[in-house]
C-alpha cells in the first residue's frame, strides 16, 4: 500500500512574513548607523574656514593716500571638529582708496604661499620667493611672473562711520581661479 504522508508544505505566508521582518529588521537598524556615521564624519567635508566678516581696525589707523598697512586677521577658525576662537588665521594689507572706502589683499602670495612685502620705494608688492611682483592694488606687474592671479582682494564692510570689517578667506595656490580653501 503506498504511503499517503505527505511531508508537511512549509507555510509559505509565514516564511514571506519572516523574510519581511528581517529585512526591515535590518533597514531599522542599518538607517540609524548611517546617520550616526555622516554626523560623525560631516565636519570632515566642511572647509576649514574663519566666519564671516572679522574687525581689522579703523579708518583713523589709514590716512588717504598712506602706504599699504599689515594688519593680522584674529578669528574664529573652524577646522573638522574643532571651533576656536579668537586665534591668529592670516593677514591683509589694508589701503584707504577713499574717504570711506579700503581696499584689502590677502599678504600670502597666490603663486605658493610665501608671505608677500611691500616695497615703499617702488610702490609695489613683492614675493621673494619667486620673484613674482604686484602693483599696490595687487595685479601682477611682470607677464611672466610665477604667480597665476593677482593679489586676493578680500571683501571690507566700513561699520559705525570708522570701523574696517574684512571677510577673509584664503584661496587655492597656484591657480589663476580664486577657489576658497
Ligand atoms: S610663492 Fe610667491 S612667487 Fe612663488
């Protein structure tokens, strides 16, 4: 006589049901863990950058028609995972060009970095890195200078009637774009 048991079907209902489970199981637990990581790793994607415009000094520190002055530029400087304020991030030649406008250039050189000086009895900014040259509103002097750009000119708010505010930023090296780092 043959055998009539018929081994049990496995219930195909409850196998989807399980499937389903796991798989959201592992969505609720992956979804999570991933935004946990992007906060974790975000500040790794932003720039190092100091924020918004920083005071520099006043009007009354730049008569009209005085040589270009250094001042330093005391930011907040914010870099991956760390805030801190009030530290020495770069530096600016300031020039009064009229009673209430300045006009502002990064001192590093855009060629590679070197730290560029004025020179009173040419009028004119110079690397002495490179050689490159630049006039006192920062275009280069010599075509075949080594530096890809101008001086960086950095945007000046005047606030209060006397008080000169500078965005600052740097900018790519050896580029002729200006890309802020
Ligand atoms: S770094 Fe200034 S000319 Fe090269």
């Amino acid at each position: 006589m043959a055998c009539s048991h018929v081994p049990p079907q496995p219930d195909r209902r409850s196998f989807i049901a399980k499937a389903a489970s796991i798989v959201i199981g592992g969505i609720v637990a992956v979804v999570p863990a991933l935004a946990g990581l992007l906060v974790l790793f975000d500040p790794l994607r932003r720039k190092s950058e100091t924020t918004g415009a920083v005071f520099v000094g006043s009007l009354n520190a730049l008569p009209e028609n005085s040589p270009p002055r250094k001042f330093e530029i005391v930011a907040t400087r914010v870099d991956a995972w760390n805030r801190t304020p009030n530290v020495p991030v770069g530096s600016v030649y300031l020039q009064r060009t009229g009673p209430n406008e300045v006009r502002a250039l990064n001192t590093v050189c855009p060629h590679a970095g070197c730290a560029v000086g004025y020179r009173g009895g040419q009028d004119i900014f110079f690397c002495p890195c490179h050689n490159s040259s630049f006039s006192r509103d920062g275009k280069i002097l010599d075509p075949k200078s080594p530096s890809p750009r101008a001086l960086d000119e950095l945007p000046v708010e005047i606030r209060h009637g006397t008080e000169i505010w500078v965005k600052f930023r740097n900018f790519r090296k050896g580029v002729p774009d200006k890309i802020p780092v």
